[in-house]
C-alpha cells in the first residue's frame, strides 16, 4: 500500500485570506463573508482577515444598527479569537482616508501598509475578496 | 412548519430552529426537549442559559468546539468537555442546544 505523506495527515490545512472591502450593511457581503470565515475556521483552516477600503467600518466600535433592522454582527467579530482567528490585518492607507484610528475599531488588529498586504497574499493558498 | 406554545404559533425552519429570536421563552425548551423525550434538568439549563448569553454578546451561535471550549472556561473543566456536553445533548451539544435555546443553527455545523 502506498504511504500517505505525513503533510496529508488530518487533512489538508490550507491557508485562507478572506479580504473584507465593502461597507458593513446595506449588502450582504460583508456578513456573509464573516459566515464563509466561521466555516473555515470550524474546519480547522488557517484564516486571516484583511479590512480595507470601506471594509474597515465592518469593525467600527459601538455599532447600532436598530434603525436599520439589520443584524450588528459587528459583535461577531469579537468571538474570531474563540475560533482561533487571531490574524486580522488593516489597511493603513484605508484607515486614513477615513479618519480612522486604531482606538476607533472593536477588535485588536494588526496595521499594515498596502504594501505589506500584496507581500502577505503571496503567503496564501486561497484569497477571498467580498 | 411551526409549533405551538401557550396557543402562540411559532414558524419554524426544517430542522426545527424557531425563526423570530424574541419569541423564546422558557417554555420553548421544554415543549422541544419533550419532543425529544429529554428532561430538562438544571445542568441542560445552564447550557442553554450560556447559549443564549453567548449569543447576546456575539451575535453567533458558536460551532461545538468553540462552545466546549466556552464552557470549560465559564463553569469549569469537568463541564466543558464533549462527553459531559454529549451525555446532556445527545443530539449534538451545540445543534441541539442552540435549537432549545431559540438560536439559528450554529455557523459550520452541518
């Protein structure tokens, strides 16, 4: 019989960017993105998340979204860590465009430049932009 | 499909998950662990009670591995692990649970 490689054990763990940028509602991407990345992370893949251009207001603190009748799944994005999705990247550029500091978001992240984030999707096996 | 409790009619999904999260009620839980001819004791309550506290604060219902491992971290080791959780919810802790919570089904259970 024919050895399995050891990398194949336990399945193949594949390294997923799931890249957020589009405003948090009035489309579905951005939470259907958060869904996509909830099943990832439950089948033990290796996630990262990158905000930016509007993308960055899907992790605004002290959403409120009654008004609108939509779900603040913003507060989901507090459970990642739980799922061991720790890997959350922000656009530098996009956080400035809009006023936006580090203080101003729900989660920690990590800040990098556009730069960076064209150097870090080299790294992955799978990119997913909503 | 819907079910009934105290004479309100609550719609349901096809896996029995109630849709309009407001209407829960404690009866909810009874009147299905019933169905499932399951006696609700005070340990089934304290998982259900977490459930519904976890999703308050992070509007999911979380997958079986994250919720075992909330469990152990909020009531102690001897409960957040799968044979206490499968003992109470046989049907799976965390579909099983969240159903008699009035949660959606959890994200990435299938």
């Amino acid at each position: 019989m024919e050895e399995i490689p050891e990398e194949y054990e336990g399945g193949i763990v594949k390294k997923f960017m799931y890249v957020n940028r589009r405003a948090p509602h009035g489309t579905i991407y951005a939470q259907e993105s958060l869904e996509v990345v909830l099943v990832g992370a439950a089948f033990d893949q290796e996630v990262s998340i990158v905000f930016m251009d509007d993308g960055v207001y899907q992790i605004l603190k002290d959403q409120d979204t009654s008004a609108i009748g939509t779900k603040n799944f913003s507060k989901t994005f507090r459970a990642l860590e739980m799922y061991d999705v720790e890997k959350l990247y922000v656009e530098r550029e996009s956080m400035q465009a809009r006023g936006i500091s580090e203080d101003d978001l729900n989660v920690p992240v990590e800040v990098i430049t556009s730069e960076e984030i064209g150097r870090l999707m080299e790294q992955h096996d799978v990119i997913l932009s909503f | 499909m819907s079910i009934q409790i105290n004479g309100k009619v609550l719609e349901t999904d096809e896996e029995g998950y109630i849709q309009a999260l407001d209407e829960w009620s404690p009866e909810v839980a009874e009147y299905m662990a019933k169905e499932d001819d399951c006696d609700l004791t005070e340990n089934h309550w304290e998982v259900i009670n977490f459930l519904r506290d976890y999703y308050d604060e992070y509007q999911v219902a979380p997958a079986v591995r994250v919720l075992t491992k909330a469990i152990g971290k909020r009531l102690g080791k001897d409960k957040g692990n799968s044979k206490y959780l499968y003992q109470l919810f046989p049907y799976g802790p965390a579909k099983q649970a969240c159903r008699y919570a009035g949660l959606p089904k959890p994200t990435g259970c299938v």
